[in-house]
C-alpha cells in the first residue's frame, strides 16, 4: 500500500440542528436532500488521504454514490448505526460504486439498493470491513445482484461483513488475484460467497446458512481470466436450502437448492477443516461446465476449461444432508439408489471428466479429485450419460495433493 506524506483530511457529514422535512422533488425530505448533495461533493471532492465519516441514523439517498480516487476511506459509527438506505433510489443501479486503489470502506450497512450494494472495479489494496449489504424485503428476485462485489481487483481483504437477500451472491469476488474473506456472514443469497474466476483466495472462518448454496468457488468461460488456487476452510456452511431466486438465465441460476460448498470449471481447490450440514441436495457438490444452464451457449471460448481438476477433500465434519435433492433427476437419483428415507452422500460429483486426458482410465495424479475424509464417501452421479450408471466407488478419490500455500496481503491498518 503507498504511503501518502499527508496528513488524513477528515471530512464529515454534519447533521442539520433541526430537521426540516420539506419534501424534495425526488421524493427525498429537503433534510435528506441536503445529505446526499453534501456526500456527493465529498466523494468527488476526495484526494488520497481523504476520509468521509457516515454519521450514525438512517440516511435515505436516492441515486449512486460515485467514488473515483485513490486513498479513500469510508468510515461509519457501526454497521447497525451508519446506514445508507437506496430504497427510493432513482438512479444507479448501485449503491456505492468505487474506482481506486488503496480504498478502505468499514462499519455501515448499504440497504435496498436497485442493483449492486457496493462494487468496486479494477482497484488495488482494497478493505473492506465491517460492511453489511442487505436487501431488507427479503429474497426476491428483483433485489440486485451483488452485495459485496469487488471485481477485477488485487489484493482484496473482506472480513466482519455481511450480505442478505443478494439475488446473485451476497458476498462475490470475481476475476481478481490475491482475496481473503474471513469471519464474514451470508444469509438468504442465491450464493452466500462466491469466488469466480480468482486466483489465490482464502475463504476462512465464515458463516453461509439459509442460501440457495453456500460457498461456490467457480470458473466462467469469456471472461479476464480463468481462476484457480482457492481454499475454503474452518467455515461453517450449513442449511443452505432457500429456493432459487436467480434471474432466468443467471450462471448461478443452475445452482441447485440444498448446495453446501459447490466448486464448477475450477481448479486447484482445497477444502478442509470446514463443518458442513443438512444441505439438502448434497454437502459437497464438484461439477463441470456442462452440469450449469450455460453450457450450450454459443461463442465460448475455444481455450476455456470446463472440467474440475485437482480437488481435494480432506479432514471436513459432515452432518445430514443430501435426503432431498432439488430437482426431479436427483430426486429420482437418489430414490434409485438409496430409497425414499435414504441420503445422497456427502459430497456428490456430476462424474464429467476430461476424457482425453485420461491415464489408465482415470486423470493424472496432479488434476485427480482427492478425498481423505474419514468416512464420506463421493456419488460419481454419471451425468454424462444421464445417471445410468452411478457408483459410489471411492478407489479413485483415494490419493493426495500439493497444500496450496496461504494467501499473504500487503499490510494495512
């Protein structure tokens, strides 16, 4: 992080001695109008060094606050006291939309925003604490995509911050290098946390209950660049069972109701040390490209890998799970095999695999999927031939990987 030979400019929002609640022609009291016209000069007005204090209240705003600067920080009383609320909002679609390096935004709730709650593009060095994004109705599916959603960034901590209601993924990360998201909370999300198409991402010490799936580390085709080396672990990823609420067509609308941890087209994942429960479809799900609604889009990219490779499984606490599948082919799956009261085990794979890329029938040892998990065992499902011939065979998970090594960021305060 650079170090600016400035002293830190506090600017503050000021709140007026009497409240004057005039209305404003777009629907905003003339006391809130004032707000938002202050904290719009403030972020266009901001230099490196600059810090914008949020106040504690309610403060209602209807249009997107626009951040374009290097070392910025955005400051509140507290999540629950600093609250920026965009449920009139007219204009955005975001809440807060940052362009910058050395960014740092801690303590206040973004609420109801008409798109994303707060997204930040292509920055370096970015912090973000202590921030809850929720959409306060509830999941639907007009609510916006993202919570927290920094893309094509480097060196990006998430930590004590929490998302609701996300119509995509509460707490996203995509297209970046270099992530950590520790000790944060995701709840009824279509994705609690996702890290797409990312490399280098530690995903530690979370909570992701009551999402439609909750930690999905994906790979997408055209986009910057593919994703790989992610561990998730010491999360608590349970009850994931919320109906789907994704916009038609969405990549995560394919993402099945009951989906504990899900990894799709990704490689060099490591899970472990996680505990993981009554996710109804499945604990564990690892897929390929062609398990998601998009496989049959035209104009992928012809380099674009769609397999999962070097996986591996290890030393996780499983618990319930996989009695009720989403979807009637995993329904009718899982009567098949294991009967009407019966499970589906804990982690399930869609059984698509790299065909020409086999040795001796099965993937080298650098790309297999690992499991060293005590008792849990893998359903290779036989998606490529539509279920005909699952198998529960564990011979081929039976080996071990490199540990991939600990994500290490810049220092910051």
């Amino acid at each position: 992080m650079r170090q600016f030979g400035v002293v830190c400019v506090c600017v503050c929002v000021a709140a007026c001695g009497q409240r004057n609640t005039a209305t404003h022609p777009t629907g905003l009291s003339a006391d809130e109008a004032a707000f938002q016209k202050r904290l719009q000069e403030q972020f266009l007005d901001a230099k490196p060094g600059t810090v914008i204090e949020i106040p504690p209240g309610r403060h209602a705003l209807d249009r997107v606050l626009t951040l374009r600067a290097n070392g910025v920080t955005i400051r509140g009383a507290g999540a629950d006291k600093s609250i920026l609320s965009f449920k009139n909002e007219i204009s955005g679609p975001e809440g807060l939309l940052v362009y910058g390096n050395d960014f740092t935004i801690a303590n206040l709730s973004i609420e109801d925003t008409k798109g994303d709650g707060l997204k930040i593009n292509d920055g370096e060095n970015i912090t973000i604490r202590g921030v809850r994004v929720a959409w306060t109705a509830g999941p639907q599916t007009t609510n916006g995509a993202y919570g927290i959603y920094p893309v094509r960034s480097r060196n990006v901590l998430i930590e004590n911050s929490a998302s609701y209601g996300a119509s995509d993924a509460g707490i996203y990360v995509g297209q970046s290098l270099n992530v950590i998201v520790r000790h944060c909370h995701a709840e009824q999300n279509v994705a609690g946390i996702e890290i797409e198409n990312t490399i280098n991402a530690d995903v530690h010490d979370n909570e992701a209950v009551g999402n439609t799936g909750g930690i999905l580390v994906f790979n997408m085709p055209n986009l910057s660049q593919p994703g790989h080396s992610t561990r998730v672990f010491k999360n608590t990823v349970k009850a994931n069972n919320l109906g789907n609420f994704a916009a038609k067509g969405a990549a995560v609308a394919s993402v099945p109701a009951g989906s504990g941890v899900v990894v799709n087209s990704n490689s060099k994942v490591e899970i472990f040390d996680n505990d993981i429960g009554n996710n109804q479809t499945a604990n564990l799900i690892i897929s390929a490209y062609f398990s998601t609604n998009y496989y049959n889009k035209p104009g992928i990219d012809p380099h674009y890998d769609p397999y999962p490779r070097a996986i591996y499984v290890y030393d996780n606490r499983f618990a319930g799970g996989g009695d009720s599948p989403d979807g009637l082919e995993l329904k009718t799956l899982k009567v098949a095999m294991f009967g009407i009261n019966g499970h589906f085990p804990d982690i399930l794979w869609d059984g698509y695999r790299d065909e020409k890329n086999l040795v001796n029938g099965i993937p080298p040892a650098a790309e297999r999927i690992c499991v060293n998990n005590g008792a849990a065992t893998v359903l290779n499902a036989d998606g490529p031939h539509k279920y005909k011939n699952p198998t529960t065979d564990m011979a081929p998970y039976r080996c071990e990987l490199p540990k991939l090594a600990p994500v290490e960021l810049p220092a910051r305060t």
